[in-house]
C-alpha cells in the first residue's frame, strides 16, 4: 500500500542511502566530541597551577581535539564580526573614519600585551569555571584570524566594479538584497581564501592561547599549544616532532572536509573569465552531492537562506533621502574636526598620565625600542615580498599548481613559530650571533602568508583576455612583469602587506623573546618589552609599551600603507 502522505522528500529518488548514513555517523560523531569539550569547560577549576600536560603521544588526539574546537569556535566569531564591523566600515564614510584606524591598531598591536587585562576579565565571567580560560584562549586565536578577515571584506566591499552597482540599481533592489545578491558574492572567493590563512595563522597564537602566564596566574589548558609549550620548557624534541604530527594530521583534515570544498563552491563566484581548464570538484564534496536525504535538507536550508536574502528590506535606489538639514560635505567637515578633536583630548589626557607615571628618559627609552621593532618590520616585509610575490603570481597563473600548493601553503602558514624556537636558540647560543638581528626573523615567519595568499588569490582572478593580450602583443620578461603582473596584483598585495606587517608587530612580542629549556634569549624591541611586563603583571608598562606601538602603527599606516592602498585601487583595480 503506498503511503500517499510521506513528504516529497523521502520519494524514490530522495530515500536515504549509504552515504546519508555515512554523514550521519560523522555528524553523530561531531556532535559527541562538542558535548564532551562542553562539558570540560563548565568543570571548576580546582587548582590551575598544578594542571598537567602530559608528553606521552597517546593524549594528542585528545589535544587535537580540543585545539580544533577553539580555532574553530574563534573563526565563527570573526566571521560574525567580519559581517558586522568590515560591512559597517565599508559603508558609512563617516564610521570609516574611526572604524579603519582602529582596525589598524587592533591587527598590529599585540592581544598578548592585553592578557593582563583579558585573562581577568573572562575569568571574572565564570568564577572558579574553565569556561573562563577557554573563552579567554579563543578570543586570543580570534585575535590572529578575524582582523585579516574583516580587511578582506572591507576591501572587497570597496572594489565592487561600478558596471555590477549599476546593474544592481536597473534592477532595482533593495539594500539588503543588493548586500546578498552583489556586495557578498563579490567578496566571497577572496573571503574563502582569507579564511584559510586566518585558520593557518590561528596556530600562531595555539601556543600562548593554551599557556597563559599573567604575573603569579598559570592556566595550562588542555591542547597541543599547551603541550608544544611543556615540550619546549623540558628540551623534548620528541614532543616537538609528535605535535608537528598532530598539527599535520589536523590541517589535512579540515583542508579536505572544509577548506576544499569550500574553495571549489566559492570558485562560482569569481568575477573574472577564464580560459582555465574547470577543476575537479574535491572528493568531498562529490560525497556530499551523492547523498539524497542529506542533500534535500541542505538544499532546503539554502533555499530559505536564499529567499531570507532577497527581502526586500532597506530603501530601493530611487528612494532617495529628502529633508537633509545640511549638506553632505559640511557633515562630513563636522565629523572629522569632532574626531580631532576627540582625539586630541585623548592624546592629552595620556600625555598627562604619563608624564607623571614614567620618567622622560623612560618615554624617549620605549620610542626608540619602537623605532628598532619597526625597522624588523619593514625588513622583513620587504624581504617576504621578493620572495612570495614572484612564486604568487606563478602558482595563481596556474589552477592546477594553485590546487597542489594550497595543503602545502596552509600547513606552512600553519606552523608555529614557536617550534624553530629551538633551532634560533640552539645556532644562537652556540655561534654566539647578535639575538637584535637572528631573532628578526621569527616575525615573519607566521605572517608572511598573507602575502602569499592574496597574491595567489589575485593572480587565479586575473582576466584572461588581458592575459591573452600581452601573449599576442609578445610582452615577455621584465616587461611583463612591470606592465602586466605587478600591476594586476598590486590591489591584492597591498591588502596582504598590510597584513602581513600587521601581523610581524602582532608578533613582536612572541619573536624578540625566545627560549630553549634553561637558554632565554630576548632582542631591543617593544615587542620584548611589553613581554617582560606582561609576564611580570606590570599593567604600567604594559599599557606604555601598547600605546607607543599604537602610535607607530597608526603613523606608518596613514603615511605609507593607506595612500598606496588607495593609489593601487584607483589606478589598478580592474572595473
């Protein structure tokens, strides 16, 4: 007898088979792993200086586990801000002026520097609970991942081609429909593709996220961070190597269930044409398309998101605003003198407390260790640049290198900088080598992917038919290079410099400090600085050595940074 009422979706064709069951084991198996780390987290804590880590490889798993959860649990978080704040800066002009500037000192001041004052903060949250060092590790990985992300998007919202927005406006829509329909397809393959260096640099932080050391406060959290922490402090190479394994394992995994499939589906909204042999579609993902059931409730699920993002909610194009009080222009002139001067009577206000807090020999002491960690900075950007941009544009230009690469690339950009510790310290003590200029290199070697990643990111995007020009016009060598890649790439590059330098300050203060075991060594910097006195849980200095790194951060973004960014978007974008 045919059941006449059963719902069209459990008909012939959409009956669940054994790759419904498949994903539903793996659903089933994920949901046990979330409760199981939800419910360590809501355990007390009883006494966190005598929490263990335990170096035998038969806990990894477990620390993998639970590293995974909080870099996950981290990147949601910077989605959600990147869909609020990046969209917000991008726009109103006016939010723009504050929201940017502090985007800037956000990306590049170290969050180490505020553990004094976060660690506090979430545990005053819940009292006696894990759940307060566990929120206290994942929004230090936030703070690795979500700042390149919300540049991402800033810059995307930005560079949408004039022809799409007029496009937009024939047809009418709406604010909110125009946001899902325009603005977010536009910026989702540089998005995707940001995500999965924001994910590889979140393992720079897995570290000091786990282990956290605020003036007499320890809190070991179980994790590989963590447990490549006590390997270093107990000189196990072994350890060192079994976390290497781990991180390894890990990034395979969530490169080929997510980040693939991820990149195949964002590839449909590519805004350039390409003459490119199609990819095959990631193993994964053809999985997923066998299921029947599963694959019904997913496309239901994105039906709804689809007709959630055409409402037609804001105003339409035509509906244009009357009844304006003042002109644009003089809003805009009374905006920026009330920031001014915001700003002016804060820089005062500071200038008073330190004047009365800190000797003046002290002051000019901490500007000349910023002057000495922005020179590192630079060097190294420089440095990264001439070798990431020419092997960018090679993989970009290429799909099929691209696609090789990128396991490689994140798992790179994944690595810790804290695992070459032992190496830096090891040739450093031995050789007798100025720590000022060996340790420099630790800076980049976490952030030097962004580079790589948006010059990758550019070159797969650039238009074939320009491509196809400069083949029959016979364009080769440094020609080339100077007519027709730098400047199709240039966009992107600057987004990942900014980055990149960003994240070089970020890590000041982890790369000027190093240690092996009993061997400590440290470098003339601010970011040695602010580590000092953050271990010693002097909020003083901290808060000194933090504001001074604000300040060189902002000048060097408004004089250098920003006019280039802008330079490049005006003369290079293609629209």
């Amino acid at each position: 007898m045919t059941a006449r009422w059963l719902p069209a979706f459990l008909s012939r064709d959409s009956r669940p088979n054994l790759f419904d069951l498949a994903a539903l084991l793996c659903m089933l198996g994920l949901a046990v792993l979330l409760a199981t780390a939800g419910r360590h987290m809501l355990a007390p804590i009883t006494a966190p200086n005598a929490a263990v880590i335990h170096l035998d490889p038969a806990w990894l798993p477990g620390y993998a586990v639970r590293t995974t959860l909080r870099m996950f649990a981290a990147l949601g978080a910077s989605l959600l801000f990147t869909f609020t704040y990046a969209v917000w800066a991008a726009k109103s002009r006016r939010a723009a002026l504050i929201l940017v500037p502090v985007l800037d000192v956000l990306q590049s001041v170290p969050i180490l520097g505020f553990l004094t004052f976060t660690v506090v903060f979430f545990m005053g949250l819940f009292p006696g609970r894990i759940l307060g060092a566990e929120l206290a590790a994942i929004f230090t990985i936030f703070t690795s991942q979500a700042w390149n992300m919300a540049f991402s998007m800033y810059q995307s919202l930005r560079a949408v081609p004039p022809d799409l927005e007029e496009v937009a406006r024939g047809f009418g829509l709406t604010s909110w429909q125009k946001f899902w329909r325009l603005d977010v397809p536009f910026a989702v393959p540089g998005l995707v593709w940001n995500a999965m260096v924001s994910m590889s640099g979140g393992w720079f932080m897995v570290v000091y996220s786990e282990t956290i050391t605020v003036g007499n406060t320890d809190i070991l959290l179980p994790g590989i961070g963590s447990y490549v922490g006590t390997a270093i402090a107990q000189r196990d190479l072994w350890a060192v190597l079994y976390a290497i394994l781990a991180m390894l394992v890990v990034i395979l995994a969530y490169d080929q269930l997510l980040f693939r499939p991820l990149v195949a589906w964002s590839a449909r909204f590519g805004a350039a044409s390409s003459d490119a042999t199609p990819a095959s579609d990631p193993w994964m993902l053809v999985l997923l398309r066998r299921t029947a059931l599963l694959r019904r409730i997913t496309d239901a699920i994105g039906n709804g998101l689809t007709a959630i993002g055409g409402l037609p909610l804001g105003r339409r194009p035509h509906e244009v605003r009357q009844g304006a009080i003042l002109p644009s222009r003089l809003l805009d002139w009374g905006w920026t003198a009330l920031l001014a001067g915001l700003s002016l009577l804060a820089l005062w206000q500071v200038w008073i407390y330190a004047r009365a807090t800190f000797a003046p020999l002290e002051l000019l002491h901490v500007v000349e260790l910023g002057t000495f960690t922005l020179l590192r900075v630079v060097s190294m950007v420089l440095l990264a640049s001439l070798v990431w941009v020419p092997a960018g544009i090679w993989l970009g230009l290429d799909p099929t290198r691209a696609r090789r690469t990128q396991f490689v690339a994140q798992f790179m950009a994944a690595f810790p900088a804290n695992l070459f510790f032992p190496i830096f310290v090891v040739l450093i003590v031995h050789y007798h080598l100025s720590s000022d200029i060996w340790l420099t290199p630790l800076m980049i070697l976490g952030t030097q992917w962004y580079i790589l990643f948006n010059v990758v990111a550019a070159a797969s995007s650039y238009p074939a038919d320009l491509l196809e020009v400069a083949r029959s016009l016979q364009v080769r060598g440094p020609l080339w290079w100077l007519r027709v890649a730098l400047p199709g790439i240039l966009p992107h590059y600057i987004t990942g410099a900014i980055t990149a330098s960003g994240g070089a300050w970020n890590a000041a203060i982890a790369a000027e400090v190093a240690s092996w075991g009993s061997d400590h060594l440290s470098a003339h910097g601010l970011g040695a600085y602010i580590a000092h006195a953050t271990v010693a849980g002097d909020t003083a200095h901290v808060g000194l050595g933090m504001t001074v790194m604000a300040m060189f951060v902002l000048l060097f973004n408004r004089a250098v940074w920003r006019p280039l960014a802008d330079y490049a978007r005006r003369h290079f974008a293609f629209v």
